[in-house]
C-alpha cells in the first residue's frame, strides 16, 4: 500500500488543532482509555515535559498556526520553575529543553529562550563525572545512583552540542563526546544490541555492571533503549563527523531491523516470548526517526524502508487519528515490569509526527 504522508500529515495537523483546543494549560504524559490527555503541569520537572510542545512546535513549523506557539510557549515559561529544583534537574534537561526553549530560538529567535537553553545545558554540563567520562542519570539522597549512566542519555548529547555551537565554548561538545565514546564501549554490546543502565564507581570510574532498568531482564534488548541509541549516535555523528559514532547507529540500526521482523508489533524487549502481549509503539516512532536520519547520512535506502515499513504499521492499527480523542499512538509502554501497558504516551505522538514530517522534509531538526 502506497501512504500518501501529506494527507495523513493534514489529519495530523487537524486532529492536534482539536486536541490542543480541548486542553489549554496542560502538559500531558498520557491518556486514558477514552483517549483524553492527563496533566502533568503540577510534576514540573517529569522528563517527558517537553514532548507536547516539541508536538506542536514541529506543527507550527508546518502551519504556523499562532495557537500552537502560544501553547508551547506558556509550557516553556512553566518549565522555568524546574531552574529552581535541584533534585528535579536531571540528565533528561535535553528532552524538557530542547522540544521546548530551543525549538522556540529557532523558530522565533527569542532571546529568553536562549537563556533557558543556556541555563539547561550548563546544568546538565554539570552532572558529567570525568573520572568515568559519563553524565549521571537521576539524583537520590543516598549517593546510591552516583555511578548510573543510561542510554536514553544519548538523546539529551544534543542539548550539550547546540550549547557549545551558541557558545563557540568546546567544553559542552567535550562532553557530550566522552560520554558519547563512554556509552560506545559500555553499553552497546557486540550484536548492536543495548543494555538500558550502567554502573560505575563515581570516584573512580570503574565499571562496576549493567542492570536490566526498563527492560525485561539483564542481558535483553529493551526496544525503547534500542531506539535512543540507534536515533542518539547517529545524532551524534551528525554533531562530530566521528566515524565511530556512524559505525555505532548502523550496527545498533542492523540489529534492530533484524530483530523487529520477529514480531508483528513493537514489543517492550526483544527477549520477551512470542505469546507475551506488552507493545511499545514509542519505540517503533522513535527508531523510526533513527532510520530516516541514517537515511539521510548514508543513502542507504535499507533505512528508509524499514522506517517507512514501522511507520505504515503504526499507521495501520495502532495510530488513532480522530479529533474526538487527545491520544494519537496507542499501544505505548514505559517499562516491562510495570503493571500498566499497552496505552498511550506522549513521547510516541512527537516521535511519530516528528518522523513523518522527516518523510516529507518538512521537519524543524530540534536535536
């Protein structure tokens, strides 16, 4: 079947016109079974909380249509108050930031939105650990996370390369490099597959492990990790032109392609059995969007089909383009072993919108 992308992006524009209508004010994570968004707005610092206006950011790009950057611009100012939250600023300042102050520069050229950049990419400078060459992942009292570093870290490098090419200043793209080359050797194993959380010793650097995080068990292949990697390296070569970082995302992009084919559905891990129901259609989004920047950099049209193909099935039965419900992709899951799956969640709706948009180079690249 042959998808005409700018028809379904029409549907897309009008069913978030819609959604954004019904819920003024919220800064949502997921939606319930009737498809209508929650409200993360009171959790200020979650690390999701730039994925809707990333959403409609990447719309008014397409449309501008003032009701989508007035939106994303009042979650922009909300964030401000996570600057005053120590233990809420975390490795995921990439995510909150730049879907939200620096899509906001880019497409406006506003010069508080630069300084939310700045102040963001500072912060997270700050959480790099040189004597393990890694950027913490999340704070806890007891010193007990010091040592962790996770995968989806990759995809907050950008925030660290953006800084440093406003800057002109090479200590944020020093960093972002080592824990780039750091997460090369650690957590990417020989197959491409990847494993989600690495320990070190903080004062040291050791490697003391991996542990299983939001995947099914130690040693497996949770999907959503997969997809921040293959996306993250191949965001990171597009930064550097480091050969090594290539190398990386087509090996991670190979093992994944190879694997998916298993299965009818994104499922949360590779591992789990063929009878197990747990779906992540994030992952499916996400990956996809690593593929299509492959596509970009090497032409090789292997990347772009498998996207187009993860992208079509989406599309066929776990995509919901109504404008009577908030939701877009069903069938999300944020971790294997939690008790909820198969729902929506809001990192799946940018994602997917983000790669069709990329299909059509129509994309504003956030990253």
């Amino acid at each position: 079947m042959v998808i005409n992308w700018n028809d379904v992006l029409e549907k897309i524009i009008h069913k978030e016109e819609c959604a954004a209508a019904r819920n003024q004010n919220k800064i949502p994570y997921s939606a319930d079974e009737e498809g209508n968004f929650d409200d993360r707005s009171k959790d200020i610092s979650w690390w999701t909380n730039g994925f809707w206006a990333g959403l409609l950011w990447q719309l008014y790009g397409v449309c501008r249509d003032g009701r989508f950057r007035a939106e994303a611009q009042e979650i922009e100012r909300k964030l401000d108050e996570s600057f005053m939250s120590a233990e809420g600023m975390d490795h995921d300042s990439g995510f909150k930031w730049l879907l939200t102050a620096n899509a906001d520069l880019l497409l406006t050229g506003s010069g508080e939105s630069k300084n939310r950049l700045l102040l963001a990419a500072g912060n997270l400078a700050g959480r790099f650990n040189p004597a393990g060459n890694f950027l913490r992942a999340w704070n806890d009292e007891t010193g007990e996370k010091a040592g962790w570093a996770i995968i989806d870290c990759m995809m907050n490098l950008p925030l660290l390369y953006r800084a440093s090419e406003i800057c002109r200043d090479p200590r944020f793209y020093a960093i972002a490099f080592r824990h780039a080359q750091t997460a090369q050797r650690y957590f990417v194993r020989e197959d491409g597959s990847v494993c989600h959380i690495v320990r070190f010793d903080p004062q040291t650097g050791e490697f003391l492990g991996s542990l299983k995080g939001q995947g099914m068990k130690e040693g497996s292949s949770w999907t959503r990790g997969q997809g921040w990697a293959l996306y993250g390296f191949a965001l990171s070569y597009r930064h550097t032109h480091a050969a090594e970082f290539l190398e990386t995302a087509e090996r991670v992009a190979q093992n994944f392609i190879t694997r998916m084919q298993e299965f009818g559905h994104m499922p949360v891990d590779f591992c789990q059995t063929s009878d197990c129901p747990f779906e992540d259609s994030s992952a499916a989004a996400i990956a996809s969007c690593g593929l299509l920047e492959l596509f970009s950099i090497t032409g090789k049209e292997e990347y772009s089909a498998a996207a187009e193909g993860l992208l079509e099935g989406l599309l066929a039965d776990r995509c919901d383009l109504s404008t009577e419900s908030d939701r877009l992709l069903t069938h999300c899951s944020a971790a294997y072993h939690d008790e909820r799956h198969n729902f929506p969640l809001i990192y799946g709706d940018y994602f997917f919108i983000e790669a069709v948009l990329k299909i059509l180079k129509k994309e504003t690249f956030l990253w």
